[in-house]
C-alpha cells in the first residue's frame, strides 16, 4: 500500500524568515524551486571560469544598456526564487535595490551547466517558460554548446537552439551583438 505524503511547501517570505532566525545560513547554497528549498550543485573551477568570462564580456558589451547580476535571486513568484549564474537585466535606477527582479524585468537569464545540467533541463527550464522568462542560455560545459530557449508560450519555449563551440548566437535584445561560443565558455 502506498502512503500518502503531503508536502510542506514554502513561500519566498517563510524562506527569507528561515534565513533571519538561522535556520538557514549565509553558507547555506540553496534556493526556492516550487516551493522547495533545493541544494545547489558546488561550483567548480570551470564553472565559476565561465561565470566569471560572461560576466566581463556582458560588462563590457552591454554597459549603460542593461545590467549584469551574478549569482543573485531572481523572484519569479510567491514559490520560486532561483539563483541563475547570470542575469542581464532591464536598467533601473536602484539596480535591483529595492526588490529582486522578476521574469518581466529579465532581457536574459544563464545558467551554467556541469553537474546541475538534468535539473536545469528539467525543471528550471519549464520554469521559467511558465514564469514568462523571455530568454534562457544554458551553457553545457559538458558538451561544450550553448543551449538556447526563446519565446516562452503555455509553458513551454517555442525556440529551442544549440549553438557549438565556433558559432556565434546574440542576445534577442541586443542583437547587434554577437558571441562567439568558445568566447563565452572557454
């Protein structure tokens, strides 16, 4: 016989009182996927490697046009509040001050993939089709591509592209500029 099990999920603000009474810890690597609060993957040398290039060329490229957030929350709803790599963000004057962006404030949102690459195809992705994220890169270290999800429709992105190491892909918002893949992953 098979127990039935209910599930306790919490919201952004119950996740935010776990961290101000220490039940959850500045050291602590996780983030609210669906109401859970999911452990992140450690982040290898390449990984933060890729982090760190894309970080410095969206810097450069994009400076005074958008703004470039790394591993920071974006709060997509009362129940998800993921940490992607990379953030390229509609300008606003308090930077993301005085709340963490949503998906109508995102131009793109990268995700780099290592370890996390089923759970970043399976659940993140759908995600943020669901939450109306208008662009996903997933960088597949793994393979070395570039996965690339556009136009979010009923949950699901219509586009769905994989660019490999000498292709070049550009941001829908910006497409004037461009990227070499092996620029961009190493």
């Amino acid at each position: 016989m098979r127990a039935e099990v209910t599930r306790k999920l919490f919201t952004t603000d119950e996740y935010y009182r776990m961290a101000e009474v220490g039940i959850l810890t500045p050291g602590d690597r996780v983030e609210l996927i669906e109401g859970e609060i999911i452990r992140m993957s450690p982040i290898g040398a390449r990984h933060a490697g890729c982090v760190n290039r894309v970080s410095e060329l969206f810097m450069l490229n994009f400076h005074g046009k958008a703004i470039v957030t790394v591993q920071n929350p974006t709060r997509l709803n009362q129940y998800n509040e993921p940490q992607p790599d990379i953030l390229l963000l509609k300008p606003r004057e308090d930077y993301y001050g005085s709340k963490h962006p949503a998906a109508d404030d995102t131009l793109l949102l990268l995700e780099v993939a290592d370890m996390s690459l089923g759970f970043d195809l399976k659940v993140k992705i759908p995600l943020y089709a669901a939450m109306g994220v208008p662009e996903v890169w997933v960088a597949d270290l793994r393979k070395d591509v570039i996965r690339v999800f556009r136009s979010p429709e009923a949950g699901q992105y219509r586009t769905n592209l994989t660019f490999g190491a000498k292709e070049t892909l550009s941001v829908l918002a910006f497409p004037d500029v461009a990227f070499e893949v092996s620029q961009l992953i190493g």
